[in-house]
C-alpha cells in the first residue's frame, strides 16, 4: 500500500493537523532498566487507583440503574468515579479502528512509520470522542441525577472531568505500550479490576442482612462466622458453601478451578522449526500457542456486549412500550435495594450468562442461544483479529523472510502455505477454547465472571513470560 493516493490516505491525511494537540508519549531514546519499568508500572498503577477513588464532582445521585453494571468488572471501571467509563472508550476504538483497517476502509500501512502514527493519532482523537459521548449520555440520561437539577455548568462540568479521566488512561497505556513500563495499561487495569473483585468477594468484613439474618459479603469470613457461631457444623457448612444471592465458597473454589485449568491450557503450542540462511547451523522455533490471539476475543466480546446493553437500556427507559426497543432488550429491577437492571427479556437477555445450573434447568434455550452466542462470536473475533494485527500466515512468513529466516525443508514463498495449516486453526479454535472456558467459569459460578477470569489469568500469565524474559535476559530479576 502506498502513502500516495487512495482515499483511506486521505482519511489519515486529514488527521495531521490534529496531532499536535493529541497527547503522546515520545519514544524512549534509551533501554529502560527493570527496575525503572518496574516503578513507571507502580506509578501507573497508583494513579489508575486513586482515579478510581476520586468521586465525580457535581452529580446528584448515583443511583439510578446502571447499563454498565455486567461488564465494570471487566472494563475497569468504578461507579461515580473518575473512572467511570474505565478503558470502555479506548477499547471500543480499537476495536473500529481496526476492524476499519482490516476491511481496507482506512489504508493504512503498518510498515511507514508517518502511517503508523497517523492511525494511533486516529485511535486517540476516536477515543476522546466516543468518551464525550458515552459521558454526555450518561449526564443526559439520568445517570447523575435529573439534567434540569443538575444545571448546565454541572452536566458540562461532568462531561469534562470524564474527558480528562479518559485522556488519562489513554496516556497510561501509552506509556507502558511505548517500553517504560511492562505491558500495557490496559491489560494492567483489567486484571488489577479482578484480582481486586475476588479478594474481596472472598475476605470482604461487610455485613449484609437479606432475611437470613446478619451476614458477612466475603466468603471466607462467613465460613468461619458460621463454624463459630452455628451449633449444627454440617448445617453450617451447607450454607457457607451454597448460600444464595452471595458469594459462597462453592463460587470460590470454581474460581481456583478456573484459574489452574486455563494456566494448564496456557502450555499448549506448537514449535515449527526455523534456520537462518545467513548463519548455517543456526536453528530456533517459532511457537504458536493454542491461545494465538490470547485474550483478544474474549475482550472484543465484552466491549460488543457492553455496548450493547447501554444502547438497550437507555432506550428502553424511554421507549419502554416500542416493540423494537423490547426485541432489543426487556429490563427489570433487580431489587433488594441494589439499583440494578437485569435483562429478562430481548437479545440482551439471551447473550446475559446464566448465573448457576438452577437457572440453565429452568430456560435451557437461553442457556443454548448464550453458548452458541459466545462460542461464535470468539471464535469469528479471533479469526478477524489475525488478519487486522498482522499477526496472519501471510504477515508472520514476511517477518521471516525479513530476518532471513526459513523453515527447514521448504521454499521461502511455500512458508505461508506451510503457516495456513497451523495459525488459522489455533486462532479460531483457541478463540473456541476460550469461549467455552468462559462459559464454563460462568456455569459454575466463578467469582468475577467466566470473561473476568479468563482475562484475569490471561494477563497474569501475560505479566509472568514477562517477567521471565526479563530475568533471562539480565541474569536477575532486581537488575
């Protein structure tokens, strides 16, 4: 592709004026040391952190239902926080951007250096755009109170802070993606979301009374609170394990399931051997993993689904009696106070996971149409993204031809057709394999969502080969 003519180019083209005024994150000029990555990811940790503490000034009520409420988890965001719309915002961009990119709508070529900062220019002023948009229709959908109380200098005000909350994160993930730090902001937040929801689901002191008495939230609290305060253990027991409507330990211990089954699929790959021609004599592999895409579908899943409960629960509190708003979604209180809508009803109930098998037993239609749902969408996700991030057969046999490398026995021009019968089948059935653990951790009840999981241990692994490197590379870790 070329940077002269076609009308993707002119697209980019008309970005430049505005890279001047988008914030960025320059290169560094030398290797960052460990330790000195080690801190700017501290840093960033903490500032995403205290983000999620600092409530959000001029709202009136925070109460009122919450579209966002199924997937904040796993968006890394807080409720009338700063980080309100969490990476929702940035993660959607990619999402477009690429996808726009990888249908040829936008030329672009990755291997032009002007191109290549010109598409991340576009991904950042979409970002800022879509998160003045999610955070004006926030503010203008009751979210934080009646817009009339509220007043105009309020509602802007909210729509500003949210704007430079989302010009945060999109700093912070530069500047671990640029080599300060390790790995990227957005991986990071996710799974620091989960980690946090499952200590907490697990050790949380809070008391709570829903008709059974007073109660602790955590698991293991209540575990303990009821072996010592119940005279009948074995009863005690079954309600520490099964306990409705909150965390139990059965939910705990699908959790661990979870995590020890998707580090074990983790190992799964194959290793094609590979020579160099300049060097006679030296050989490697290349390594696809059954996870090649690792945990990409799973994440453009959720910000597909997340998108689309918002759009149907907005509409729905206004057009509530249009029978294509209810085809889209029918929502209902949760109840007990917590301000929640649930979907009971429409596409967004059908793709809503069904919480244990009680649930599958009494609809097994939705519990099919959710499977077949995850499964497809994975899968269709982890088969497009190859293509889009240059990670396909076609991509990865020019890398090695590049770096003059060669599989052994084969021609360089037969290297893709020798590629074509691995990748595009680890893509699709890896995207599969991760569906169904998803789905799977959902059925059995984990803490945090199958999707949460799922990223959790996916990123954590992630951070781990990370680690790793490093200490190979530098002989020891605190180097």
């Amino acid at each position: 592709m070329s940077t002269k003519g076609g009308g993707g180019v002119r697209f980019l083209t008309l970005i430049k004026p505005f890279m001047a005024f988008l914030p960025d994150v320059e290169q560094p000029t030398r290797k960052i040391p460990f330790r000195e990555k080690v801190m700017w990811t501290a840093i960033t940790l903490f500032i995403f952190l205290v983000c999620c503490q600092i409530p959000l000034y001029g709202i009136k009520s925070s109460e009122s239902s919450d579209p966002f409420y199924w997937s904040r988890v796993i968006l890394a965001s807080n409720r009338g926080t700063l980080m309100e719309l969490g990476i929702g915002p940035i993660v959607t961009s990619g999402l477009v951007m690429q996808l726009l990119a990888g249908a040829k709508i936008i030329e672009v070529d990755q291997g032009i250096k002007e191109d290549r900062a010109l598409f991340s220019g576009v991904q950042k002023l979409f970002g800022i755009i879509i998160t003045i948009g999610q955070g004006s229709a926030y503010v203008f959908s009751g979210m934080y109170g009646d817009v009339r109380d509220l007043g105009a200098g309020n509602a802007l005000l909210i729509v500003i802070q949210l704007g430079f909350a989302g010009i945060i994160v999109l700093v912070l993930d530069e500047l671990l993606q640029k080599g300060y730090g390790l790995g990227s902001g957005i991986s990071l937040f996710i799974a620091t979301n989960i980690c946090e929801t499952i200590v907490w689901k697990a050790l949380s002191p809070t008391t709570i009374n829903i008709g059974r008495g007073t109660e602790f939230e955590g698991a293991l609290i209540a575990l303990a609170h009821l072996l010592i305060t119940k005279t009948d253990k074995v009863r005690a027991l079954k309600e520490a394990f099964y306990r409705q409507n909150l965390p139990n330990v059965t939910n705990l211990l699908a959790t661990v399931l979870v995590f020890m089954i998707v580090i074990y699929f983790q190992g799964f790959r194959v290793n094609i051997p590979v020579k160099n021609l300049r060097q006679r004599g030296q050989a490697g592999s290349y390594p696809i993993k059954l996870f090649y895409t690792s945990n990409i579908p799973i994440i453009l899943q959720t910000a597909l689904v997340s998108n689309l409960y918002f759009v149907s629960q907005l509409l729905y509190k206004r057009f509530s009696r249009n029978i294509f708003v209810n085809l889209l979604g029918v929502w209902h209180d949760a109840g007990r106070g917590s301000g929640q809508s649930i979907p009971v009803g429409g596409l967004a109930y059908y793709i809503s996971p069904p919480y244990n098998f009680a649930e599958i037993a009494a609809d097994p239609i939705h519990a099919i149409v959710y499977l077949v749902f995850i499964l497809t969408t994975c899968a269709l996700f982890s088969k497009t993204w190859i293509e889009v991030s240059g990670s396909s057969s076609r991509d990865v046999a020019k890398q090695l031809q590049s770096q003059q490398m060669t599989i052994p026995g084969h021609r360089s021009h037969e290297m893709k057709k020798t590629l074509d019968r691995y990748i595009p089948t680890a893509a699709a059935f890896g995207g599969l394999c991760i569906g169904a653990l998803s789905v799977f951790a959902d059925f059995m009840g984990a803490i945090g969502s199958g999707t949460g999981i799922l990223l959790a241990v996916t990123i954590i692994y992630q951070y781990f080969e990370i680690f790793t490197k490093e200490k190979a590379e530098l002989g020891s870790i605190f180097f």
